[in-house]
C-alpha cells in the first residue's frame, strides 16, 4: 500500500514538473503565460480593496499602474513578505495553469473526446485562482480576507496547494493520461 | 518553427529571468512603502483667522505650508474614510515635499464626518489636538495627524472609539491627552457647529465625499476639483494648472 503510494507520489511530481514546464514548449504558450501571470496578479490586487479600485478605475482608466502599486504595498503593509509573496506565487502559478487548461480544451476538442472530466482538473486548476484569493474581495468583503486566519494567507496557500495539486494532476497537456484512473 | 513543442534553453532562460524579474518587480514596490511608514509632517505650519477667498474659514483649521503661498488646497477628509488613507500614504507626502514644502502651495485640512458614527468625534479630535499643538509643536499635530489614519484596519470594522484615539493622543509626543480631552468637553459642541459653513462651501463645490479636494489660486480665482484618492500625478498637473491660471 505505501508502495503504491509512493509510485502514486512520484508520478505526481513528475507530472507536477512536466505541467509547469509546458509554457516553455513555444513561445507564444511562454508570452501567453506571462501575459495571465501578469493579469491574474493586477486582478487579484486590486480585489483586495474592490472600492478604491472601482473609483480609480472609473475615474481614470489609465490610473490602473497607480491603483495596482498603490493596492501592492496595501496587500504588504496588511499581509507582510509572506502575504505578498504568496498573491505572486499565485499569479505565477495561474498562468501556467490558464495556458495548460487552454491546450487541454483544445486537445479535447481535437481529439472529440466525449468526457469534460479530462479537462476537468486542468480547468479548475486556473480557475481556483479566482475562488481563492480572488473572489471574496471582488464580492466587496473589505477586509474578509483579513478577517480569516493569519490574514487570510491560510486560504493563499490553501488556493496554491489547490493549483498545485491540480496541476500535477493534470500533468502535460501535451500527453494522453494512461494511469490518471489509477487514483481515480 | 524546429524548436516548437520542445522545450529551448533560451526559453528556459527567459521565463527564469521573467518570474524573477516579476518578484522581483512586486518586492521592489512593495518595499517602498516603508520609507512613508511615519507620514508626512510639513516644514512649516501656521494659524489662521481669516476666511479665504473661497470662502473657507481657516480658523482652528490645521494649516500646513507657508502663510503667503499662492495655491491653496482645501482637503475635506475623515479619519475613518479608506481613501483617505490611502491619499494620506500615496499623494499627500509628494505633494507636500514638491509643492507644500516650496512654498507653492498651503494644505488646509478641514473634516467632513460621513463615513460612521465616530467621524465627528475623530474630527472633534483632530481640531482640539491641533489647537493644543498650533502654536508651540505643530509637527505633533501631523505625527498625530497620520497616526490616527494608520489606526484604521483593513477588516473594516467598527474600531475608531475613544479608547483608540485617546492612545494615539497618549503615543504622540507634543502633544497633551488631558488638554486634549478638556478641549473636546468644552468646546466639542462650539467645534460641532463651526463645521457647517465650510461643509456648505464643500457641498457649493459639488463635493460629496471624502477626501475632496478644491485646488484654489488666491490672486486670479481660479479653482479646480478634485475627488477621491488620485494618483500624484493628477494632483501635480491640477496645481500647475491653477499656479499659472
């Protein structure tokens, strides 16, 4: 049983390794993925403080720089290094996953595959970047995220761990899963 | 096209020096925030018993800048408003050091209670720590000042009380608790009412909320708006533009 397991562990960090470097196969999938990266991280800041965004934003739409600075030392002053550093893990970690889901859409359509489970966990993989960190302050809980355990950095990291394990998975979008049902 | 779907050193490289070009990007900006920790306290501060052109009274009114500066900026805030905070951390400190502080313009800081049951109390206090510390340590009254915004937390919750603005009062140097609170029983009720007439102006000016601002050329007249928490930048071309009209 703790053999199995550990074979079980193994492919996933193998298939975890294999899913995060996939970007790197062209460069467009490498330019797509920084592009989400960069996007994901200006999202999930600025829904830290939904209202001072929405007046920025609505103000000046070009004032977007200043609101997402502005809003980073926010997060930093409330959150410290760890908080901080956990939304540009994030970030980094969506766009990876956002480019995986994409060719894993494509892959399933180009093949005709009749089952949305393939695609399934690549997909939840980017978008539990939203469910996280994302939507509580987008859904104008000012100051929810702070209200849960260490400053809400518990449900970053719980979100990471979520993108993680999806990630690995999901494995290379590039390759036809054979053991997947094997922990299914 | 020969390197597509495989994996290039050169790709390997650029997505490397791209994440910690990003963290390091996200640290860089983060970290600055540190240097606008204590807040902005003006070189020179003054007194005033006049009514401005615009018709603002300025007396009791925290003042920051020179007497004789041709711009003033009128700042209707709130202790317990977001933004303001934000304005206070962001703008305020590069709109003294490049405007206030050169003696091209002179910050008048007046309340407007709006945004919960504590806003008059917290601006009762303002304007009583101010007239304790006016005339003999005026940088106390802006330690104070950016004190009591740094109170505010990012919960949102109901935390501005007489307990939390009497410690700040307590932590700042310069300036007298028991003088304070003797001002606010005393003349708490007179300072009430002295806000009226420069909320009305507020309300002439079609502002609403806080912060609020009128960018004011004493000489010519001319007047600009501002609303909310703008960038620097916004408040820097407002001024210019007043300065030469």
């Amino acid at each position: 049983m703790s053999r199995t397991g550990g074979v079980a562990g193994r492919n996933w960090v193998r298939d975890l390794r294999d899913a995060l470097v996939y970007p790197l196969t062209s460069n467009l999938r490498l330019l797509s993925a920084a592009v989400a990266t960069v996007v994901t991280y200006a999202v999930l800041v600025l829904s830290s403080f939904p209202q001072f965004s929405i007046q920025v934003l609505t103000n000046d739409p070009t004032d977007i720089v200043y609101a997402v600075t502005a809003l980073t030392r926010e997060v930093y002053l409330s959150t410290g290094w760890l908080g901080i550093g956990l939304v540009a893990a994030y970030a980094v970690l969506t766009g990876v996953a956002t480019i995986n889901a994409l060719a894993l859409v494509r892959q399933a359509r180009r093949t005709g595959a009749s089952t949305i489970v393939g695609v399934l966990p690549g997909v939840l993989a980017a978008g539990c970047a939203s469910c996280g960190a994302g939507v509580l302050g987008a859904l104008g809980f000012v100051g929810a995220m702070a209200a849960l355990p260490f400053d809400g950095n518990l449900l970053r990291l719980g979100g990471i761990a979520l993108l993680l394990f999806f990630l690995g998975r999901a494995g290379d979008p590039q390759t036809c899963s054979i053991g997947g049902a094997g922990d299914a | 096209m020969g390197d597509e779907g495989k994996i290039t050193r050169r790709r390997a490289l650029l997505a490397g020096g791209g994440t910690l070009a990003f963290g390091g990007t996200v640290a860089y900006i983060a970290s600055r925030s540190g240097s606008s920790d204590g807040g902005y306290v003006p070189a020179t501060s003054h007194t005033s018993d006049e009514t401005s052109g615009f018709g603002v009274e300025l007396a009791g009114r925290p003042i920051a800048g020179e007497r004789d500066a041709p711009v003033d900026i009128y700042y209707w805030t709130d202790y317990l408003c977001p933004f303001c905070k934000e304005f206070e951390r962001e703008t305020f400190p590069e709109i003294g050091r490049n405007y206030v502080d050169t003696g091209d313009v002179r910050m008048v800081v007046l309340y407007y209670p709006n945004i919960g049951r504590y806003s008059m109390p917290a601006a009762i206090w303002g304007r009583c720590v101010w007239s304790q510390a006016a005339d003999t340590e005026a940088s106390a009254f802006w330690n104070w000042h950016s004190a009591a915004f740094g109170e505010q937390p990012n919960s949102g919750k109901d935390w501005a009380d007489d307990e939390t603005f009497a410690g700040v009062t307590e932590r700042t140097d310069g300036v007298d608790l028991s003088a304070v609170e003797t001002c606010r029983e005393e003349r708490g009720e007179s300072i009430r009412e002295s806000m009226d007439p420069n909320l009305g102006v507020a309300h002439d000016a079609r502002i609403r909320g806080t912060p609020g601002f009128v960018i004011y050329n004493r000489e010519s007249g001319a007047a600009v708006k501002a609303l909310g928490a703008q960038p620097y930048e916004n408040f820097a071309d407002a001024i210019d533009q007043v300065l030469q009209s």
